[in-house]
C-alpha cells in the first residue's frame, strides 16, 4: 500500500508543476468545525501562491458541481473535508483538482488524499483539517504553528476519544503547542479564550452551523473582532440548543416508549434544520443503546444520525443506511458512526425504511429465521433463478430480511422476520417467485 506521506507530497508537486497555469485558485470546503479548520490551512498555504477564494458548503450535489465547473473553468479547485463520495464525477469534470477528505470512499484514483486508501480509518485516524495539513506541509513548513487546526477538526469530528492513528502523530510533532489531559487538549499559542480546544472546536462548530464561516475563518488565524464576535453567537446558539435538549429529556420516556420496537431513537422536532446536528451528538450520549436519528419537520427533512463505536463493532453503518433509506428522494451519506440525509418525502415512511435498514445491520428485532437450499442442474439456472428473487429493491415487508444468493448450482434464501406469521407469509411468497423464475427458465 501507498504511503500517504508520500502521497501528500506528490499532490504538492503535481500543485507546484501546474501552478502557473491558474489565474486563481478555489476552495471548496464543508461547513462544520473540520471543514473550516481545512479550509484556513489551505487558505493560508495557497494564498501564498496565488489568489484564493473559499466556499463553504453543507453538502455538495451533482448541481453543485456542474456550477462550480462553470465558475472555476481550468482553474485548480481543492475539495477539503468532502469530495470522496463524487470522487469519479470530479475526476471527470474538472481538468485541475485535489480531494483531501476522510470520509468513506470507493473507487477513487486521481489526485485524492484520503486516509481509508492507504489503511486507516478516516472515521477516528485522521480528520479533513488533518488531510489537509498533511499536503499543506509540503507547500509551507511555517504552518506547523496551526497545526491545531488539524487537530481541531479531528476534535469536532469527535476523534478525541481517544486520538489515535495520524492525529496523534500530528499532536507528537507539535511539540511546544499542545498539552494534553487525556480527551481534551490545550493549544498553547492562541488567544486565551481559546486554548481550550474543546470550546475552540465548538466555537468554530457554532459558526458553521448558523451560516457564519467566514467568521469561522478569520477566528482560525486568531482575529480578536472576530473571536469577540463568534463567543456571542456561540451562546446564543448554546441557548437555543440547551431549549431544544431540556424538551427531550422532559419527554425521555415518551421517546423511549415511542421507539421500543424500533432499531433506534426516531426523534421527530420542529427545531431549526441546523440544529438536528449538534443535537444527535448530544442525545447520543443519553440514549447510547440504539442509535439516535432526529429529524427535522421543517420544509423538508432535515436528517442527522448518530452511533456509538460499541454499534458500529456490531454492525451499524449510519452511512450506508441513510444512504439506501432515502431511496432516490434525496441525498444521504456519511460516516459509520454519524451521517445525515435530506428526504423529500413523508417522516413515516422515511423512519420505516431506515428501521429496517439499521435493524438489517444490527441484525436484531427477528425472532424466527430460516434457509431455503434448491439444487439446480448448473450454476447458471441456480444464479439466474437468484436474481429473479432479488427482492432487496422492494419496499421491504416490516423487519423482515431477506437474501438471496447463489453458490454454484445451489440456490439459497435466508429468512429472517420479526413474527411466525410474517415469516409464514414471507417465506410463502419466495416459493411462489421460485416457481415463477423456473418456469421462466423453462
Ligand atoms: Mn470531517
């Protein structure tokens, strides 16, 4: 496997040799403490080269991407913090681009710095605040006094607990700036309101979140206005967040009666659409036996997930479930441990859907399971009568779980379902699709 030092490197140089062929350069970064984080190194690093300018996103789409095209031309564009998941349609619309992102990522050549492609996991190893730093090394050894933005993006994506992997190197070399005390981290040359990184991360986290990342920015590089400014946000946002959660622990037993028979805390609010972050983090650490989904009723769904590393050993993948939950009515993704989704559809069956998902991972909620074995003559029938009976893209019958593969000539179905009765009636119907693909066959 590549090391990722090294590929950090050949993304400076590949930087350096296409240099002179850009006017400008663009930034695109996500809108949380990481993504602010990320998007100051580069900031700093880039403009010593040439003009920068910076965008800041909650999530990028398709759309996005075709209008960034139209303004950045053959411009270079740097993705921090995201870009992973559209690695492919990047590569394909961009003449000059570099990704730095950690999260999940499939299939990505190309200019792409991410720490699950040379054998870490981007969910706890390494932050996009840490991917980006490790390139800007290469461009500017003077931005070794920030790395504490690295490290507070690692903070606010929850990787403190405790900094493993890259980020603990990153906090190793910064000798002189960061003292630590198990979990939390003091940064030693910043103003005094924000050595404590704890509170500089959520500082950052409340800028984002209520659409202030330029704020966010000049608060990075130290701009006394700026941290005076973003300390009153800060509490502001704190009220409104303290409402919001003093509500729900008023009503913990309404929610866990309402949610009893569910794979995880289905939390439906009227609350702002940019709280439904800040708000699972917290409610994760109360209801911490299922995972916590709380989902914002305003305009559309607002979605935001989250996990314990104890689920995520068992199974869950917040990502992956969200990301087949939204069934093509809008966008989902993430992390294992945390993810969010847009749904443009009805809560019900949203919350459905991602019930069976999540209890598919977890494999809990079914009480009765069973196999069906055919025998087939060849391989060939068994694997076509297999993919007859595909039915994952079906609304799934209520926590039920079906699958269907074929291993040589034989053909197997495993059933797994919450009552006898479903059971009965599930395994009823594979039998009457089975006939139906043979005689097709025939
Ligand atoms: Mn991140």
């Amino acid at each position: 496997m590549e090391n990722i030092q090294k590929k950090a490197a050949e993304l400076a140089s590949f930087f350096l040799n296409n240099l002179s062929k850009f006017d400008k350069i663009y930034i695109v970064s996500h809108k949380d403490t990481d993504g602010i984080a990320a998007c100051a190194l580069l900031y700093i690093t880039l403009s010593r080269y040439k003009k920068v300018e910076t965008r800041i996103v909650s999530q990028i789409y398709t759309e996005t991407l075709n209008k960034l095209k139209k303004i950045v031309g053959d411009n270079l564009v740097v993705f921090s913090d995201l870009g992973s998941s559209f690695c492919e349609e990047i590569e394909e619309k961009f003449k000059y681009y570099i990704i730095l992102d950690h999260h999940p990522v499939k299939n990505c050549k190309g200019n792409i710095l991410n720490p699950h492609l040379f054998g870490y996991n981007g969910a706890y190893d390494l932050s996009g605040s840490g991917a980006a730093y490790l390139f800007c090394k290469n461009l500017y050894p003077e931005i070794k006094k920030y790395s504490y933005l690295a490290i507070l993006g690692a903070i606010g994506d929850k990787q403190n607990d405790p900094f493993q992997g890259l980020n603990l190197e990153i906090i190793k070399e910064g000798k002189g700036i960061f003292e630590r005390y198990g979990k939390n981290i003091f940064i030693k040359n910043v103003e005094d309101d924000l050595k404590d990184g704890e509170y500089f991360s959520s500082l950052l986290n409340a800028c984002g979140t209520l659409d202030k990342e330029n704020l966010g920015l000049q608060v990075c590089i130290q701009n006394k206005e700026a941290i005076k400014e973003a300390k009153k946000i800060y509490e502001k946002y704190d009220r409104e967040l303290d409402r919001a959660l003093k509500h729900f622990l008023e009503n913990k037993d309404k929610i866990i009666e309402e949610n009893r028979k569910r794979s995880a805390y289905f939390i439906l609010t009227n609350t702002k659409r940019n709280l439904t972050g800040p708000l699972s983090t917290l409610l994760i650490k109360i209801f911490n036996d299922k995972p916590v989904i709380v989902i914002s009723k305003k305009d559309n769904l607002k979605i935001s997930a989250r996990g314990t590393k104890e689920l995520v050993s068992q199974g869950l993948h917040l990502g992956e479930a969200l990301k087949i939950a939204v069934n093509g009515k809008g966008e989902g993704g993430g992390h294992d441990i945390a993810s969010g989704a847009i749904y443009h559809g009805d809560a019900e069956e949203f919350i459905e859907r991602l019930d069976f998902e999540i209890k598919k991972q977890l494999k809990k909620g079914f009480l009765i399971e069973g196999e069906l074995m055919f025998d087939y003559e060849n391989e060939k029938i068994a694997s076509s009568v297999a993919e007859a009976i595909d039915v994952d893209n079906e609304k799934p019958l209520k926590a039920t779980l079906i699958e269907t593969y074929s291993n040589r000539n034989i053909f197997i179905t495993k059933v797994k379902s919450e009552s006898i009765g479903t059971f009965k009636n599930v395994i009823d119907d594979v039998l009457v699709c089975i006939k139906s693909a043979e005689i097709m066959k025939e």
